[in-house]
C-alpha cells in the first residue's frame, strides 16, 4: 500500500487524537482531526473540493452531536462512498447491525496496541468490497 493516505480521525477526547494521530503519521499517514460529527462533515467537505479527499473515516462509534451513523449518512448522501472504519470501548460489542449494513471496515478496540491500530488501519485502507467487521 501507498503511504501518504489521507485519514479523518474522529473522536471526541483531544489527547487520544492526539496519541492517535502520532501513530498514524509514524506509520507515513496523512491524518486529519474532528472532535466530532459536526466537524468531521466539514473537514470531509472541505479536504474533498480541496482536492485532498479523505481516504478512510476512522470515528468513534459514539461521538458527540452527530454519530458515526449520521456521520457516515451525510457522507453518503454527498455521493462520496470513502470507506470507513469505527472505534469502540473495550466495553462495547463489535459495532450495530445499522454501521455494518453502510459497510464499515473494521470495529477497533480503544485502548489500543500501537501496531495493532496500524495494521487494522491499513486493512482497511485496501480495497475490498468485504467489510471485515
């Protein structure tokens, strides 16, 4: 796989954007950051007519104002069919039948193993009609 995928990260804690984005961009990804739904819509809005479309969305499966679901929703409803992954607590199951119907890629458990989380981020970068989770 090519390095310099472009991801939007998504989630509502600062610092674990922060340790998340460091990994990626480790791992030679480009990596930009949402709080939460709202924001991401507009990252995703602006980097896709700026002509640096989002490769993968990897959001937290519960974040604030707008979900993942809605998330991925109004995305889908722009026509842009960018895959996508979720983030869960050690807590939660995998992820909804709802997010697994839009084709989610792979459900990845925080806390996470640094090399771990690249791995999963990049399987589900390739192209691959199968969803994994």
């Amino acid at each position: 796989m090519e390095h310099g995928k472009h991801i939007l990260l998504v989630d509502e804690d600062p610092s674990f954007r922060f340790s998340a984005g460091i990994v990626l961009r480790n791992a030679g990804l480009r990596v930009s950051e949402a709080g939460d739904g709202e924001e991401a819509l507009r990252r995703f809005r602006d980097a896709r007519f700026g002509r640096n479309p989002v490769d993968l969305l990897l959001a937290n499966v519960r974040t604030p104002g707008m979900s993942a679901l809605e998330l991925i929703d109004e995305i889908r409803r722009l026509g842009d069919d960018v895959p996508f992954a979720v983030m869960t607590c050690c807590d939660e199951p995998c992820v909804s039948e709802e997010i697994r119907k839009r084709g989610c890629r792979d459900a990845i458990a925080k806390p996470f193993d640094p090399a771990e989380f690249v791995r999963r981020v990049r399987r589900a970068l390739e192209d691959s009609s199968e969803p994994v989770c």
